[in-house]
C-alpha cells in the first residue's frame, strides 16, 4: 500500500494540482485586495462614499453599531454588504480565470494548426527505403 501511496504522489497529475492550489490560494489573495482595496471603494464613491462591508441590516433590537464587526458583537444582522463584497469578488476571479483559460486555449488551437500545416517527417524505414530505390535506380 505505500508504495502504491508514492506511486500515486510522485504522478505529475498529483503536484501538478498541488501547485495549482498553491498559486490559486495566493491568486485569491490577490483578487480579494483588488476587490475590496480597489474597486469596491471605486463603486462606494460612485454610489455616495459608503463602504459595502459595513452594509448591514440589524435583525435585533439590540443593534446599534454602525460597523459590521460592532453589530455582529451585538446581535444578529443580515451582512448584505459583505455578501455583495464576495460575489463581485467571485465575478471579478471566474472573468480572470475565462480569460486565463480562453488564452490557453487559443495558443493550443495555433499550435494545432502549425503541426497540421507541417508535413510529418518520413520516419526512418521510408528514408532507408529510399536511398535503396535510388541506389538501385543509378545501376
């Protein structure tokens, strides 16, 4: 059983996805400091300076804070700002990743089509096969 555990881990298959999750835990990183750095305080000025985390709606009397963090600490409340926050975050990552993929795949067609223009070499046999035709040929 272990060395079918190591076989199964040193597959390429295996560290490739390994580092794919490595690169996308920090690739979210990224996007989530451009959504919440970058363009949510761009669409809060646009529709009047409030910053969207802090959108919340109180489900208790007991709400009183005006930031999420106070008013979570107080009671429940219907964070509609900060789910708000997260979808354009997931939009923002799936058009990057559309873009991302749309560009792998655009190379993959080009290279397709440079092998297909290209005539396939004679292999070995053929080329043996005719340097005999064309030594028999001169006799």
């Amino acid at each position: 059983m272990l060395k079918e555990f190591q076989e199964f881990i040193s597959k390429g298959n295996v560290i490739d996805l390994a580092v794919g999750i490595i690169i996308g835990g920090a690739f979210t990183l990224i996007v989530n400091s451009l959504v919440a750095d970058i363009v949510m305080p761009v669409i809060g000025a646009i529709v009047g300076g409030f910053d969207f985390s802090n959108y919340f709606l109180p489900l208790s009397s007991k709400v009183t804070a005006d930031t999420l963090v106070e008013a979570k600490k107080q009671g429940a409340v219907f964070a509609y700002g900060a789910f708000l926050t997260v979808v354009i975050n997931f939009l923002i990552l799936a058009w990057i990743i559309f873009l991302m993929v749309k560009a792998v795949n655009t190379m993959r067609r080009k290279l397709v089509a440079e092998k297909a223009a290209a005539p396939a070499a004679p292999g070995p046999e053929v080329a043996l096969l005719t340097e005999i035709r064309d030594l028999l040929a001169k006799k």
